[in-house]
C-alpha cells in the first residue's frame, strides 16, 4: 500500500495516511554513556509498534560502549564514528537511515512503549504534517519534575512560541526526510543549541503536530549534559541571528525574532559583565544591533 491514499469527497480531495505504512528509522546517538544507551536501546526495541531500522552512532566514546552494543548484534544498527559532537553523530544516522520517517533518542533518555503507535495515530488523525512531538517527563536523579509553564508545547505554526527556548525534544520528534531536504540538518558548528537551532528553521517553515501524553522520559543527573553548559544563550543569539538573514521569515516573524535577539543579547551581556568577559559582553552589543 502507498503511504498516502488518495480520494475525493465531493470537490475535495483529501489525503490519508495509514499508520502501518509509516516506516521508521530511529537514530539513537551515544558518548561514553554505555549503561545508559543500553537502557535507552531496549526502550526502542519494546516498542508496541516497533521501527523498521535502529541506528546507533556511537561517538568516539572510550568507556567500552561498542563492546556493551555487541549484545544487539543483529538487531541494530551500529555506527562507530570518531568524537565530532552530537549534531554529527545525528546527522550521520541520520544519512544512514533507509525509511522516510526518522526519529531520534539521546542515549540518556528513554521511550514509553506506546511512542511511535500513538504519533502515526496522531500523524494519522491530523493529515498534512511533516513532523510531530510529543510531551515529556522530568526527572533528575530518578525524582519527577514539573515543567515549568514556559515549557508549555503547541500544534500548528508555532515559530513564535519556539523564539524563548527549546520546547521541542530532539527524542520526542517523528519527522519525515522532506523536512530536512528543505531546511538541512543539525548545524554541527553549534556546540550547545543545536536543537533550537534546528527546530527553529523546522518551525518557520512546517507546521508542527504535538501529541500531548508524557511518551518520552528525560532523564538529568550527574553525568555531562550540553544543557548544563553556562552560556547557552550565546548559540540562541547565533541561531537568532541566522534566522534574520536566512530569508525564510515573514516580516512579523522577522520583528518577533529581532526582539528575541535584543532580549537574549540584553540578558547574556549582562552575565558577561557580571563575570568579567568583556569581549564576549562586547560582542552581544554589537548582535543586538542586527
């Protein structure tokens, strides 16, 4: 069966999408976090409805994480790569994969067993999307947290609400392979950011389907996470400022996004000058300029 079935109702055609024809890659990426991605692996392969492809790129690490993936042998894929960061660790999975619907999960979190089923449902109900996500749970040392309103996810065009920070996780996304032929990959010149980098090109110009249930578990504790690193805020102001000259944006989204940079740039320079780094404090004046 095609995975687009077409039919006319009355003068309007109308299309469908069975969710059975969906096929799935899922791109799990890994850096010396062998017990984790581990834990990770089996949360995808217990799917209810399983993927058709795992990949794993294993990014250099050096605790004996391909040895530990030997036991999945078979049944995934596995990619040894050396340590370049976690945008090219995904978009080397993300070459690999074979099927046009791709997911991806970060080694330190896990999935629900019903994650793919009920995004092709909602894929299935809610036709005309290229991408959908899901909501999450929290929790740091194995304690639940509660998301804070500012976190709060939406449906349709939602570029405005992605402006303040990353509402989307890279492991809650369903995306079909014509979402990154039209606005590329993970920028792998961005250390930190890269999501809200991505999601932000994604978000100007697809709209983008939430599926409101907790299908994912994000998982903090003591080990390294790009989202601990200190100046955040500087790789948003990039991906700002790479927005305003991508071309790609409305003129209200334009006036929205030079508001956000002026805000960002406002709140990092003053960080700057709290701890002395006057080039960089230098340097964020001079973006909110743009």
């Amino acid at each position: 069966m095609p995975e687009y079935c077409l039919t006319i109702a009355g003068n309007v055609l109308i299309y469908s999408i069975d969710p059975g024809e969906l096929k799935t890659s899922v791109v799990i990426t890994t850096w010396n976090r062998r017990d984790m991605v581990v834990e990770a692996i089996d949360s995808v392969l217990a799917q209810v409805d399983p993927p058709d492809q795992v990949i794993v790129v294993d990014d250099g690490s050096t605790d004996g994480t391909l040895s530990r993936l030997s036991h999945f042998c078979g049944r995934i894929d596995i990619l040894a790569e050396a340590h370049r960061g976690v945008s090219a660790a995904r978009n080397r999975g993300l070459s690999a994969a074979r099927f046009p619907w791709v997911a991806f999960l970060d080694s330190d979190d896990i999935w629900r067993p019903r994650k793919l089923e009920r995004q092709k449902q909602r894929l299935a109900e809610k036709p005309g999307y290229w991408i959908c996500y899901t909501d999450e749970e929290w929790r740091r040392n194995g304690q639940f947290l509660n998301p804070r309103l500012r976190h709060r996810k939406f449906s349709g065009w939602i570029y405005l609400h992605c402006l303040p920070l990353c509402i989307i996780s890279p492991s809650s996304v369903l995306v079909h392979r014509r979402v990154f032929e039209t606005v590329g990959a993970f920028d792998t010149a961005l250390p930190a950011c890269e999501d809200y980098d991505l999601w932000l090109r994604v978000a100007c110009s697809f709209p983008i389907l939430f599926c409101p249930e907790r299908l994912i578990v994000k998982r903090a504790g003591p080990w390294p996470q790009l989202s601990q690193q200190h100046s955040l805020d500087k790789y948003r102001i990039i991906a700002l400022a790479k927005m305003l000259h991508s071309g790609r944006l409305s003129e209200d989204q334009k006036q929205s996004t030079r508001g956000m940079l002026r805000e960002k740039c406002r709140i990092y320079a003053q960080g700057c000058r709290k701890h002395g780094r006057l080039r960089e404090q230098a340097w964020a004046k001079e973006m909110a300029e743009l």
